[in-house]
C-alpha cells in the first residue's frame, strides 16, 4: 500500500518528521483529516504494523456522540452558586434521576454497599475552551486549561465523586456537590479507594496555593439595610441565594479578578461582583468589606429587549426587582 500517494489515505497528509526523536522501528507521521479539523494531530505509528490506520483514521475523523444517561437535580439554579469542588461537610441532598427506557435500573445494581460514586457529566452552560484560564483561587495568573479542573475544556466533561446515599429504582440520592440543576450526566462509575485514592500525591499550582489560603480570611463581610432586604426578598419571592458564595468570596479576597467577576466601578470607591445573573455592589475598608446593595446583572434596556430577552437567567425576578428598586444612577 502506498501510503504518501494516497489511497486509501488520500485525505491524509502524510509527513515523515525526522526532526522528532522517535524510536528506530517507528515512522513518525503527521496526519491531518482533509478539511473536517482545524488542527493535525501527530501518532506514532509502529513501521511494519499498519492494520491498525483503518480504525486510527475512522477515530481521527469521526465523533463520538454522547447521550445523557439522566439529569441531577441540584438547588444551584446559577454556576456562581456552585461549589469549585464540593464541599463533603455540606448538609446537602442531591437526586440524579436516570432517564426512563433503557433499563438503567438494571444497570445500578450491585451498587448498593458503594459509598461513593463518580460523576462523568457537561458542562453544558459552556461555549467554547481556552488554553489557558485563570482559576478563581489564588493569584490573578494564567494556567494550562489541562493543569486545572476549569469547565473551559475542548471537551467540556466533568468528574466528581460524590456521596451514595441512596437508590430508590432509577433515582440515585447524593450527597454534596458542584453540578448545577438540571445538568447532564452521561455515566456512572463506583469510587474505588485503593484505585482512585492517592493521598500522597503532590497536586503542583494548588499546593502552593493551598498553602497561602491555609490562613484565616482576611476580612469580615458586613451588608448595609439595603443589601439586607434585598437579599431577603430575592430569597423570599424568588428562592435566589447567592450570600454564601458571596461571603466565601470577599472574606478571602475582594481585589479585582476576572474570573471571581471582580471589578471596580470607574470613578467612584466601589466595586462590583458578578453572582450569576446578579450583582453585589460593595466597598473595602481595613479589614472589613460592606456590601451596599444587589443589583440585576442587566440592564433594562436589556431586559426590555425582544432579541435579547429569551435568553436572560431570571428575567422576570430581575423586572420585578427593578420595580420595587429602581435602576440607579451609574
Ligand atoms: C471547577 S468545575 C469542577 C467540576 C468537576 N468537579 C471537575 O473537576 O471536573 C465546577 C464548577 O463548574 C460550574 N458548573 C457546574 N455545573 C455546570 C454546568 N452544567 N455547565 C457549566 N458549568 C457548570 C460551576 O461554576 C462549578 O463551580
């Protein structure tokens, strides 16, 4: 078979790279799919062994689609609401509910006995990935996308280990975690500590800034009567919740940061935190941060705005807001 000229390789650049230490029984190729990727990917491909270019191009080329297995109902109705990573000690139930269909309760079995479970699911409320992300702990630096456990991946799957509490047919109850409601799962698999667990092993960048948050916060955060009551109505009317978070966030660190949605307000003493689609005005002091008041993450030009509407997360709790609490003077 000749494979430079073409068939059945003809979509292939095929490209010896002899720069490249490889070893003397490998020829070293690059293989770009004609036209359908936008990057090449390189294998090693074993001289005298080529059986295996069928099935290599067939995974080069083609997708594997993925179907939810079920969906977790969680009480995080925004991503600012849910944990990094979850937090065990949180008092918190959780219900994957598998889909009806495909004997999915069959498939549970023997998972009683199992007290923890691992979560392969989407980060469905991402578009797109990046390289290099600045994770919301520690300092304002970038890392590679790979070194962090950011939702900004080229294929944007989770994994968690959560806590089995529960089956009840195709309703799995678990413990904390840091999937928001409503998100896909696509499999389950059992925890297996002798398997899964390395407590000595050294974790890099989050070591180090493990280490530097060992210490207490550093500020106490207060909220003015205003921030009170508008809390307490988000929480009344619309069941929005966002102080725990909000707390956690500003006692560590109030600077500005872009991926803790951190900024300072242009021309005034203030600064401005996203919490989903809400925003928490406040201002630092020696020690001490006050939060003054909520605000709707839009505007009401936005919100009044038919090609921009439907997609706007709590919309009408953001109207009704606005009625009782009108826009300030920015
Ligand atoms: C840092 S990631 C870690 C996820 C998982 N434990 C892992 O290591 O792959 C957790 C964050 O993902 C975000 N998130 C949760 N559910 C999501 C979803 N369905 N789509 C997009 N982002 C989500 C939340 O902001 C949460 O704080």
């Amino acid at each position: 078979m000749n494979l430079i000229s073409g068939k059945p390789l003809l979509a292939l650049d095929l490209i010896a790279r002899s720069s490249i230490d490889v070893p003397r029984n490998e020829i070293y190729y690059a293989l770009r799919p004609g036209g359908c990727e936008k990057h090449s990917v390189s294998v090693c491909i074993p001289r005298f062994d080529l059986r295996g270019i069928g099935a290599l191009f067939r995974c080069l080329s083609s997708e594997l689609t993925l179907r939810p297995i079920g969906f977790i109902r969680t009480h995080k109705q925004v991503k600012f609401q849910a944990r990094h990573q979850p937090l065990e000690i949180e008092p918190e139930q959780n219900v994957l509910e598998l889909l009806p269909g495909s004997n999915y309760e069959q498939a549970l079995h023997d998972l009683t006995g199992f007290s923890r479970v691992w979560l392969v699911w989407w980060f469905h409320r991402n578009t797109g990935w990046r390289p290099h992300v600045m994770p919301p702990r520690g300092p304002a630096k970038r890392r590679g996308v790979f070194a962090t456990r950011s939702p900004h991946r080229p294929n944007p799957l989770g994994l968690t280990p959560v806590q089995l509490i529960k089956i009840e047919g195709r309703r799995m109850i678990l413990g904390a975690c840091d999937l928001v409601d409503g998100t896909p799962v696509f499999d389950i698999k059992p925890y297996i500590p002798a398997y899964d667990a390395f407590p000595d092993a050294s974790a890099g960048w989050i070591d180090e800034v493990d280490a530097a948050l060992a210490v207490p916060p550093q500020f106490t955060v207060e909220f003015s009567p205003l921030a009170v009551a508008q809390a307490e109505w988000l929480l009344a009317d619309w069941q929005i919740d966002f102080r725990p978070r909000l707390i956690e966030i500003l006692a560590r660190d109030p600077s500005p940061h872009r991926t803790r949605r951190i900024t300072s307000r242009r021309g005034k003493a203030e600064f401005i935190i996203g919490c989903g689609a809400w925003r928490a005005v406040f201002t630092v002091g020696p020690q001490v941060v006050s939060v003054q008041a909520m605000e709707p993450g839009y505007p009401s030009r936005f919100l009044n705005d038919p090609k921009r509407a439907d997609g706007l997360p709590d919309r009408a709790a953001q109207w009704a807001f606005l009625a009782r609490w009108p826009e300030r003077e920015a």
